[in-house]
C-alpha cells in the first residue's frame, strides 16, 4: 500500500493533482481543503496510502503520532489562534457511516474565528 493508482490523494501527492501545499516531509504531505468548513481547513495525510482509520495497527503508530504533533505547529502557521481563546478542531471521518469521502487516511485540521460554515 505505497501508492493507489486511483486514489485522488496518492495523485496530490506526486503532484499530478495540484493543490496549496501547507507542509511536506518524507512522511506527510499536508494541503489545503478545496471546501474549506472554517476560515482555516487543511488536511494532513500520510504519504502512504492508508485507505482509513480502520486500516491502521500499532505499526503506524509513529506515522499518527507525527501528523497530530504536527498539527498544532501548522494550525498556528495557518492562522489559528492560539489556545485557549483560538485552537482548532481535529477530525477524521472513517467509512461510510464515519462521514468518509475520500479513502486515503486524513487529518482534517480546522480553526479560526467563527461562525464555520459547518462543523
Ligand atoms: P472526508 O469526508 O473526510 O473524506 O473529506 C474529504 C475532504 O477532501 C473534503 O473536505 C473535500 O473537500 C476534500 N477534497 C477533495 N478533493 C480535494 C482536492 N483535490 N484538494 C483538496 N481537498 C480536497
């Protein structure tokens, strides 16, 4: 599971999908949202593809811990304001029932003044 041909978010990642780059490493690549929820919306996504949260053992755990030890560095850089009067909201949805459109593990990190549009 390197790399899924089909998958919209192995093609960002290689670029042959562009997007607003927010933060790549060897590991992670991080984008903005094309639908963003609230004045700051961004994903963070493991360069491997990891169809879902269901997929994910003990042996990612290091990848996982780097993408929310990741977020709040980014979630400032971003915009948000800082905790406690800012913060941001972190989620990822997980299968059809989750809320999951996109197969490929994400992060999606929110934050800023609200009203959102959603969330
Ligand atoms: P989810 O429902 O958690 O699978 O969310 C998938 C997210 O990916 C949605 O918030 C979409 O707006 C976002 N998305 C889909 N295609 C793209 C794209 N090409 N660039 C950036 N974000 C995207």
């Amino acid at each position: 599971m390197s790399a899924d041909a089909n998958c919209i978010f192995c093609k960002i990642v290689a670029g042959q999908i562009p997007s607003k780059k927010v933060f790549e490493d060897e590991d992670l690549f991080a984008f903005h949202d094309i639908a963003p929820w609230a004045p700051v919306h961004f994903l963070i996504i493991p360069k491997l593809h990891i169809p879902s949260m269901a997929q994910v053992g003990l042996e990612h755990a290091p990848l996982l811990g780097k993408i929310m030890a990741l977020a709040p560095r980014l979630a400032l850089e971003q915009g948000c304001r800082p905790y406690p009067e800012g913060g941001f909201r972190i989620v990822t949805n997980t299968g059809a029932e989750g809320g999951q459109e996109v197969h490929h593990l994400h992060v999606h990190v929110m934050g800023g003044p609200r009203p959102w549009l959603r969330g």
